[in-house]
C-alpha cells in the first residue's frame, strides 16, 4: 500500500525546508507533466524549477506545521502553516491549503489557496513567484 501523505511530507522536507536548490531532488519528487496552480496563478514543471530557486534565494530557513493532512487514493489535501526566515532575518508566516495528485510515486498537480498571515506584503506571492 502506498503512503502518499509520506511522500508530499517527504517532498516538502527534501525540496523545501533544504535551504540548497537541488534541481535533481525536485525532479525525484516531482514529474516533469507536473502543473501548479496556486492563488490564480499557473506553473509548469519548468517555472516550479524557476520558482523553487527563487524561494532558496528568498528565504534562509522554512518550516511547515501540519495542522491536517488527508489521504484519499491518490490525492494528499494539506491544511498548513509555512514560515519562512529571510535572509535579513525577517520572518513571513502563511497558511495554505493544496491538494496534490501522485501518479507514479511523483506529484503531478497541486491546486492551492495561500493566505500571508504576517510579515511584509512583499511576501504575498512566496508561493507563486517564479
């Protein structure tokens, strides 16, 4: 049986919270038909590349706190808060919801809503920009 909250967990730990850009560890996770879109906006795999480099230059440190995750066959919804250290120290906090899709032990969609809880409106689109 598989364990696909195990995954998105594993994902988030290994792509995110690692404060190195590791193109290869993203493709390990993530398919290369991967879509995203997340508060009206639209990544392909190439721009969530795009877009994880620039959180690793954004950011010094992220961390999540889960406060639910469900696993229905192969879907994964997420209920959680994510803060992120910049590198002046400041910090940003948002809750976001996402559903993720896994086909073949990789995440291919994600449809999330993020809501910046605090810290400076610059940091409104962490979760899109690319």
């Amino acid at each position: 049986m598989n364990n696909y909250k195990a995954l998105v967990k594993e994902a988030f730990s290994k792509v995110l919270m690692d404060p190195i850009f590791d193109e290869e560890m993203i493709a390990r996770y993530f398919d290369v038909s991967y879509r995203q879109f997340v508060d009206g906006k639209e990544l392909n795999y190439e721009q969530f590349v795009a877009h994880m480099a620039l959180v690793k230059q954004r950011t010094t440190r992220l961390e999540f706190l889960y406060n639910t995750v469900i696993e229905e066959g192969n879907i994964v919804f997420t209920n959680h808060i994510v803060t992120a250290t910049k590198p002046d120290g400041t910090v940003a906090s948002a809750h976001l919801i996402a559903e993720f899709h896994i086909e073949n032990g990789k995440i291919t969609y994600c449809s999330e809503l993020s809501r910046l809880l605090s810290g400076p409106e610059e940091d409104r689109d962490l979760g899109s920009a690319h």
